[in-house]
C-alpha cells in the first residue's frame, strides 16, 4: 500500500512562503535607456575581461560564504567614476540573483556600482553591452552626449495612451513603435535640453543644431 503524505497547516504555510521566497529572489530589471544608465550609473567604462575567478566576499547573516565572480578587466576608457583605473568588476555567481556572464578577451561598455570599499558590482539591470554592437550615436553618447541630458527625463510609454507630464520630459516609444526596448530612440537618440529648457530627442552622435525631434514625436 503507498503511504500518503499529509502536510500540517503550519508546514504547508512554510514551505509555501518558502517557494515565495525562490520567487521573489529571481532577477527583475524594469527596460532602461541607455542615457538613464549612464546618468545614474555609478560608473561607466569601456573595458576588455582578461581573467575570471569565484572569489569568498565575507559571510551572511547566518554564517554562509558570499560567493561572487571577479572578472579582471583592462580599462580602456572611464567615460564616468573614479579617478582611478578599475582592475576588477564583481557579481552574482549565477544570473537568477542578476549575475552578469562575460566573455573572456571581448570589450565591453559597462556600467554599474561603486561600493564603499571601492569595488565596482555590476547586475543584469545594469546596461552592459559588447562594444562592437553598440551604435555610433550610443558611443558618442557614453563619451559626451548623455551627460549633456541628465538634466532631462526619460519616460518609457508601456501602453498607449501615453504621454509627456513636464517640459523637461522625453517619451520612449520604442516599445510601442517596435515591439522592442532597443528601437530607434534606444539606438540613435539623446533626449537634451533646448533653449527654451525644455526636452526633447536628438538624432546623431555630432552637436545638436538644429536636428530636434518634437517632444512628442516618437
């Protein structure tokens, strides 16, 4: 005869909280634009992986190791952080809890966290991407060109309708327009300030002139 098993009220209330718990651990990124990234980014660097290693970064609460990936990095240009090359970037062994998997010997741009210690961490809600398939305007736009719009917002348009609550804001549309967060504005487009202070999308990698796209144009 096979044997049932029954669960008491309190055991299944825990192992259900515990199943929540699996859940809510699970990385979660909301889209970001690549000008967002930058202006809230701790650092942003252009940089090569040249090595890997799991390394022990202290215990947790209850005594367990802290486990996380070192990738060794050739810095090749700091577009915003420290005065100070970065040797090493850390994160997460494994990507349910946002760790970020990089290729040995390929050139990244990526942004992330600077710690107190002064260790970079970076996650999958990070904007991390292998330079070569970044655009002109978005290298550009790392270089000099976002930073001239931090003064600016972004708003991502989810669902129509939508629109713009404040002069100083863009709407990004590419979800909407093209089934995808790496549209056009994502790809080619700073959202800058005009004269008149108010915001509005840029398309290129050279100074504006007078190349504006109207505030509510996608």
């Amino acid at each position: 005869m096979l044997s049932k098993c029954v669960f008491s009220a309190p055991l299944l209330l825990a192992l259900m909280v515990w199943r929540l718990g699996e859940v809510a651990e699970a990385c979660s990124c909301s889209p970001t634009h690549p000008q967002q990234a930058y202006c809230t980014t701790d650092i942003a660097i252009r940089a090569k992986v040249i090595g890997q290693k799991e390394v022990v970064a202290g215990n947790d609460n209850y005594g367990n190791p802290i486990r996380k990936i070192q990738y060794d990095i050739k810095q090749m240009k700091m577009f915003k952080g420290p005065q100070q090359e970065i040797k090493a970037i850390f994160t997460a062994p494994i990507s349910p809890v946002c760790g970020v998997s990089l290729e040995r010997e390929k050139e990244y741009l990526i942004t992330g966290k600077l710690e107190s210690d002064g260790s970079v961490h970076i996650t999958l809600c990070d904007f991390i991407e292998p330079w070569v398939s970044l655009t002109v305007a978005q290298k550009r736009g790392f270089e000099t060109r976002y930073e001239t719009g931090c003064d600016c917002r972004i708003v991502r348009c989810a669902s129509v309708p939508c629109a713009v609550n404040d002069p100083v804001e863009c709407l990004w549309t590419d979800w909407i327009t093209e089934s995808t967060v790496a549209g056009p504005q994502t790809q080619h487009y700073t959202c800058i300030k005009r004269n008149d202070n108010s915001c509005a999308w840029y398309r290129g990698a050279a100074p504006p002139k007078t190349d504006f796209m109207d505030i509510e144009d996608p």
